[in-house]
C-alpha cells in the first residue's frame, strides 16, 4: 500500500526552530538534524506500523544522531505527522 504523508505546520515550524537552534549552538550539525528528519519520514512511509505505538494510536521514531522524536498516526493512506518532540518530553500526555 502506498501512503501519503501529511507534516503538520506545527511540525513545519519546530523543525526551523530546532534546526536554527542546533546550528546555532554546534555549528554544522543542523545538516545532520534535517538529515535525521528526512530519514525518519522516509522510514515512516516505507514501514509505518514498523515503529512503536506510543499513545492512543500515535507512533514514534526517533532520530538517529538526536534525542527527538517524531510522532505520527495512520488513518487510512495518511500518514499524519503530527509533533516534533524531545524524546524526554514526556510527549504521551499531549495525546491522553
């Protein structure tokens, strides 16, 4: 089954934040975080259910060289990326 992924606006904009903040602050390795990002998305539309269900019915990935976190639901053929997280950000209460 193919799959059509939706990024929040809120993804959208923690992921500017982020990686202005990680460059900012080790200068070079906000390349790597976007790499991270699009590696992650990639993961989640080739094995979807392949990743952890988390809460309710969100499921996480977590970056490979950072301790953040994608949270996403499937609902049908969407993909829904729906938050950008600190893996210790105790993300589970967002969504009951």
């Amino acid at each position: 089954m193919k799959y059509h992924i939706i990024v929040s606006d809120d993804v959208h904009s923690q992921l500017e934040l982020l990686m202005e903040w990680v460059e900012m602050n080790r200068p070079g390795r906000g390349a790597v975080f976007l790499r991270d990002y699009k590696t992650a998305l990639k993961s989640i539309r080739k094995f979807p259910y392949a990743h952890p269900l988390k809460a309710t019915d969100y499921r996480v990935i977590q970056f490979e060289h950072f301790e953040y976190l994608l949270v996403y639901r499937i609902i049908s053929k969407d993909i829904i990326v729906a938050r950008l997280v600190h893996s210790r950000s105790g993300f589970e209460r967002m969504f009951g």
